[in-house]
C-alpha cells in the first residue's frame, strides 16, 4: 500500500514559468500539459500566495513606441517597446532597476504578486527583445506591456502600460 503525498501546485507552476515562460516568440506559445495526479496523490489546490515582489523606482515606465494607440495596422503589426527610468535585461539577471518585456495581447493584467503566466496572451520576452512582429487576427485588438522582474514577477509597484487599441486591417 503505498502513501498519500501532497503536491505543490504553487511551487510546479513557478518552477515550470522559469523554465518555459520567456523567451518565448509569439509563434511559438507555451501551452503546459497539466499532467493527471498519481491516483495515490493528494493534490493541495489552495490559492497560491503571493510571492516577493522586486521593489521599483519612482517614476518607472513602460509604454508603446509604435504602434500608437487608435492606430489601423497590417500584419505581420510590428511593435516597438520603449522604458523610461529602468533597464531591459534577460530574464533571470537580477540587476537592481532591470527587468524584461511581457507583452499582454486581448487580456486584463494578471495576478500581480505571481509569475506572469506564458501564454499566446502573455508573451514573455526574456531574451530582453525590445520589439516583436506579432500577426493578429484582423479586427480590434488591446494590447499592454508589463515589466517582469528577474523571475517574471511584477515589480512593485508594477511597471505596466497605459492599454492601447489598434485595428488590424
């Protein structure tokens, strides 16, 4: 007879967004399986609690370069991130005043006491790109940038974007 186990969902999740979530391009989103628990396994499915969050510097910002907001695009949209009073760098440089890219495409902000998730909604740009290519679906689209610290956790408080609209023609 074998022994119950719990498992934890909070600390599988943060293990897998470093090892997956950036430097992901928006072609190729990370979608994780969520593998079945063994059937002698009790999963603790609480909310996760937040985690440390880098502290940012007054003033801080990031916002779009292009395009601008209420603008009509064609694919593939090329989107330039700019960043005011902080440093890009790769994820997983813990340099003080740094950070990398995520952008948010057709979402609200996330949890911010959580690793921003990995997802064809929230791309990670880890590799601390500075602009992308994106093709999106024609029609209306609201997009947002937000600052991940070296985990991919937002900063507090958080470095995030005024959301813009652009139509793709």
């Amino acid at each position: 007879m074998t022994t119950a186990r719990p498992v934890s969902i909070v600390t599988g999740i943060g293990a897998l967004m470093l090892i997956v979530g950036c430097g992901q391009q928006e072609d190729d989103p990370v979608v994780a399986d969520e593998a079945a628990p063994e059937a002698d396994a009790v999963v603790v499915a609480a909310t996760p609690a937040a985690m440390p969050r880098t502290v940012s510097p007054e003033g801080a910002s990031v916002f779009f370069i292009t395009p601008a907001d209420g603008d009509t695009v064609s694919n593939p949209v090329e989107i330039e991130f700019g960043i005011e009073g902080m440093v890009v760098v790769a994820a997983g440089v813990n340099d003080a005043h740094s950070g990398h890219h995520h952008l948010l495409v057709d979402t609200d902000a996330p949890d911010m006491g959580l690793p921003i998730p990995a997802d064809a909604n929230h791309i990670h740009f880890g590799d601390a790109s500075t602009s992308t290519e994106l093709t999106l679906e024609p029609g209306q689209h609201t997009l947002r940038l937000l600052l991940g610290d070296h985990l991919h956790i937002p900063h507090n408080p958080p470095i995030i974007s005024a959301p813009i609209t652009i139509t793709v023609k």
